[in-house]
C-alpha cells in the first residue's frame, strides 16, 4: 500500500477519495464524544473539570502521533530522497505546532484547579513542551534556508533527533517522580467506565482528523512544489 502511494499521481487519486471520508467520520466521533462527554456525570473529585480529560488525553496522545509520522517521513525523505515523503513531513508540522500547543493549553487549565498552579515543571509537562518546541523549530528551520532541498535534508535531521524525545515523554511518569498520572487510559479499571468511552471516541476523532487534514495538506504540497518547478521552467 505505502509502494502504492508512493507514486504522486496515485496518491492524489486516493486521497481525493479519503481524506472527505476520513473528515466524516473525524466530524461523526467528534459529535459522539461531545454529546457522550456532555452525559458523563461530574467526578467525585475533580468535579465538570474532568470533562478536559476528553480534549487533552487525544491531544496529548495525538500529538505524539504526529510527530512520529513526521520524524518516519523525514527518514524516508533522508534515506531514499522522496519527494513525497518531504512533503509529508512538511505537511504534518503545522497539524502537530496546532494539536501539542491545545494539548499544552488544556493541560494548564486542567491542572490550575488541580494542582493549584497553570505550569509547573513535572517531568512529563516540561518533554511535551520540548515536542511542541521541536515541531516550531523544524518550521523555523525550513523557512530559514531558501533551497528546498537543503531545508528537506536539515530539518529532516532535526525531525529524526526530535525523535528521541518520544519515548522521554511517554515514560517521563514512570522515570521521574511527577504529579503527571501515569497510564490510564490504556490500563482496564483505572478510569471511570463513563469516561472511557467518550475518551477513546475524541481520540478516534483525532486520529481520523489528522488523516484526513494531513492528506489533504500533502496534496497541496504536491500541487506547490508543481507549480514551483513550472515557474522555474517558464523563467528559464
């Protein structure tokens, strides 16, 4: 499938189909979680506040998603100098800048009434901000350097570097001692069944929403990059 797709003309062919499809479904999950999470009763503790588990947990964890498709993008852009997987790469940077910094914004305001303070430094808090920071400097860094080639090959390396923060932010909770909680949502017992289900339906939402923005966004990479060899084409 990816061999597939890897030629540009059949990837515009798919994803002209897929990504209206994978935005439908995004929108159907979206609207599930919201009236399913709207119904959740108020937790015993943290009272209507809990209902930001159902937008910063898929945050978080989309987030982290995201920045894998760009760092395997990069890699195979590195590797086999594809154009398209440049594109993706670039492509997906904006989406994870948009989804880390709602991640960030969500958490603070969960953990103002909980923890009694917007920021605090925890272990797992300061590596996702470091995973927003290397998403804004791949942009940066691209945009700094006018050879598209060369922006490709540097923030590639950069891209595949950020990678190592991946596994720091997963298992921050369990290395460090941190007012993060661990692993929840993944572990039977450990959430409220009338949490879960709106949970997982968020983060089907989006998942399915990457995609479908993620395809979409490609596409107009494929279209840029076409129009810029024509322009230096008609100049010459």
């Amino acid at each position: 499938m990816i061999t597939v797709l890897a030629n540009p003309q059949r990837f515009l062919a798919f994803s002209r189909v897929a990504a209206p499809i994978l935005g439908a479904l995004a929108a159907l999950c979206c609207l599930a979680a919201l009236w399913t999470g709207w119904s959740a009763p108020d937790d015993y503790q943290q009272g209507a506040t809990v209902r930001l588990l159902f937008l910063h947990v898929p945050c978080a964890i989309t987030g982290m998603l995201i920045y894998a498709c760009l760092a395997i993008s990069a890699f195979f852009g590195l590797v086999f100098r594809h154009s398209l997987a440049d594109a993706a790469a670039r492509a997906a940077a904006p989406l994870g800048v948009a989804v880390t910094l709602l991640g960030l914004a969500t958490g603070s305001f969960w953990a103002r009434p909980m923890w009694g303070a917007w920021w605090v430094w925890d272990a797992r808090l300061t590596s996702y901000l470091i995973l927003f920071l290397f998403f804004v400097g791949y942009i940066a860094l691209q945009a700094s350097i006018d050879d598209e080639t060369k922006a490709d090959r540097a923030s590639g390396i950069l891209a595949l570097v950020g990678a190592i923060n991946l596994p720091i932010v997963y298992f921050s909770v369990q290395w460090w001692n941190s007012l993060h909680q661990g692993q929840t949502l993944f572990e039977a017992g450990k959430m409220g069944d009338a949490y879960v289900g709106p949970t997982f339906l968020m983060l089907g939402a989006f998942y399915l929403g990457f995609a479908a923005l993620w395809l979409v966004r490609i596409r107009g990479e494929i279209w840029r990059r076409r129009a810029q060899a024509l322009a230096v084409q008609g100049a010459r």
